[in-house]
C-alpha cells in the first residue's frame, strides 16, 4: 500500500512527542565515554559505541573460568531520589556485583549497567554514571557499557532504576568454595560502611514511622542521611591481595540475609560459624534503627550486615598474618568467630554477645 503526504495527520508525530529525546540519549553517551575510558584494561578490545564489548583472555591464564554476577541496589534508591543524592548510588551498583563475583576467587574483569527512566535527565544521569565509573575503579574492572532506556509511562517522575552485571575470571584450580573448610578454623570480619545496600524495605517503614527527618537527625557523629546514604564498601583489591599471599578456604559477602543466611552458603553442610559480636564494633545506624524500629536481635542479624561487610575464613594459625595484610590495605578487620562443628538440625550461625 502506497501512503501519501495527504494520508497524514496534520501534525505529525515524532519520538520526542511520545516522550523519549534520542538526543538526550546521545548527549548522555557523549559524557559517559572519558568515564569509561580510565577504566580500561588490556583485555578489552573496543570501547563503548558499538553493540557489544569484545574481551580477549589472551594468554595470562591457564585455565580460565568465568564468573558472571548481577545485581541492583532495591529501594535505596528511594532514598537517592528523596535526598537528590545520585553521585553514589552507581557506586553501591558496582558493590554489589563485583563483591559477589569476588568470593568465589574471581577478578572482576567488566562491568555493564542497566539505566532506565521514565524521562531521561542527561545531568543526573551523568553523575550515576560518575558513580558508576569510581566504582569500576575502585574493583579494577572496566565499565565496557549498558543500556539507557527512556521509558515514558513506566516510572514516577525524577525516578530511575538501576541494575549491574559484573564478569571475573579464576583459574580453576583456584576456585574458592568452601570444601577446604575445616572446624578450629578462623572467621575474619571486614567492616561495613553501613548498611550497605540492603535492609532499605525495612529501614523506610522505621524511618517513616520515627517522623525523622533525614537531613536533620543525628546518628553518631553525622547526620541520619550521610549514614545511610554511604556507598556499599568495594572489597575487591584487598581480598585480591590476600588470596595471592595466602590460602583463603571461603569468603560470604554480607547482603540481604545478613550474617546468619549468608555464611552458611560457603560452608560445608557439617560445619556452622561460632561468632562473638563482642569482637566488632556496630556503626551507630544499627543502633539507631533497632532501637526506632523495635527490632528484635535476630531479626537484626539476618536482615543487616550489623557492620561486617564480608566474612574471610582461613586457616586459625594465619589468621593474625591476614588481618595484618588487609589492615595494610586499608581495612578495618578483626576476628569475629570460628567454624565448630555442627550435627543436624543446630543452627550453621550462632551469634553470642
């Protein structure tokens, strides 16, 4: 069928009518690429631009395997959009990929992310993806690209979502997970930031049933925004190291589930976790949120990470040589428990006081 010019509405139509601005688009790509750009590494052969990433593994590696991870960063973004804090939020994204990855041995090698809107704003978009970027450069992976989709009708106004994907490569060989574990061995707790990413469902209802004002309130020594609004820590380029100087038998990143869903996944059905929360110091967010929102103890340890972002577990005689590495990394680390053994139908996680 041939359509003529009189076939026509007398206003024609365009995308940009419809609500998605394709040189909004654009200009947001424009700025993202010298983002992307300081995060390259030798593996990867092209940059953002064309429909997919190439990686080359090259010959650095033996046996190589892949460890692919993927991720959001929930209703934190909630928060993001309420405080119109976007510079971190991308930061917490990364995180949250790369740190799971990571416990299994892997290197984080790439990251994509996934930016949908219902109206793109090329500014706060940006810096997402500034965020984003220092958090590729924090692991040491490449940001080799996503997708920013305008979606009109899908999302509140000024809201977005995110979601990350992160691939690692370990050798075979040196695949971390778990069977070297053995009772007598040492639990390392590496400090939080805070809550992290997650708990943010649960942190909402308490925050809007104190009527605190974010900006306002205090929590410690700062203000109820900044601590809950801190990044999610990047525990990658120390974990790196020490997996290099010395046998770590199993790693638990601390995410949804907290301490007592998320160690027993690297350990050995007949093996549990002794842990001693006298051992480490809690932010004071955690208290802050307990005592608003009435929530019973264990509830706290199987929602929040309660100031330990990742557990390490290594053999007992090295664990002072291991908190003294990732202390000269930067990390706050202390030991927090040991591994018992464990018969049918005990807990894998005991947490004393």
């Amino acid at each position: 069928m041939t359509v003529s010019p009189g076939d026509f509405p007398t206003t024609p139509l365009t995308y940009r009518d419809a609500g998605v601005d394709i040189d909004a688009g654009d200009a947001l790509v424009d700025r993202i690429k010298p983002l992307a750009r300081r995060t390259m590494r030798p593996e990867v052969l092209n940059g953002i631009g064309g429909f997919g990433a190439l990686i080359g593994l090259g010959s650095r590696y033996r046996e190589p395997v892949l460890v692919a991870g993927t991720d959001g960063v929930g209703t934190k973004l909630k928060l993001a959009f309420e405080l119109d804090r976007h510079d971190t939020i991308g930061i917490d994204l990364v995180a949250m990929c790369v740190n799971d990855i990571l416990v299994q041995g892997a290197e984080p090698l790439f990251f994509l992310d996934y930016f949908s809107c219902g109206k793109l704003d090329v500014d706060r978009a940006t810096r997402v993806v500034q965020g984003i970027a220092a958090g590729c450069e924090s692991a040491g992976c490449a940001l080799v690209g996503g997708e920013t989709a305008e979606m009109p009708g899908m999302y509140a106004e000024g809201e977005y979502d995110l979601a990350g994907f992160a691939v690692g490569v370990v050798e075979r060989d040196a695949i971390i997970d778990g069977s070297t574990i053995r009772a007598g061995d040492a639990v390392l707790g590496l400090a939080s930031s805070g809550p992290h990413s997650n708990g943010y469902s649960l942190i909402r209802k308490i925050v809007a049933r104190s009527g605190a004002d974010l900006k306002t309130e205090r929590c410690g020594d700062g203000i109820l925004a900044d601590a809950l609004m801190v990044p999610t820590r990047i525990y990658v380029k120390p974990l790196l190291a020490l997996m290099k100087a010395l046998p770590v038998k199993g790693m638990a990143h601390i995410t949804g589930g907290g301490l007592t869903e998320n160690i027993p996944r690297v350990l050995p059905k007949t093996l549990g976790a002794h842990l001693y929360q006298r051992a480490w110091q809690r932010p004071p967010v955690f208290g802050w949120l307990q005592q608003q929102g009435g929530v019973a103890e264990e509830e706290m340890h199987r929602v929040f990470n309660c100031g330990i972002g990742m557990a390490v577990i290594v053999a007992a005689e090295q664990a002072e040589a291991a908190m003294g590495l990732l202390r000269a990394h930067g990390e706050t680390v202390t030991k927090i428990g040991d591994i018992v053994a464990r018969d049918d139908g005990h807990p894998a996680v005991v947490i004393e006081g």
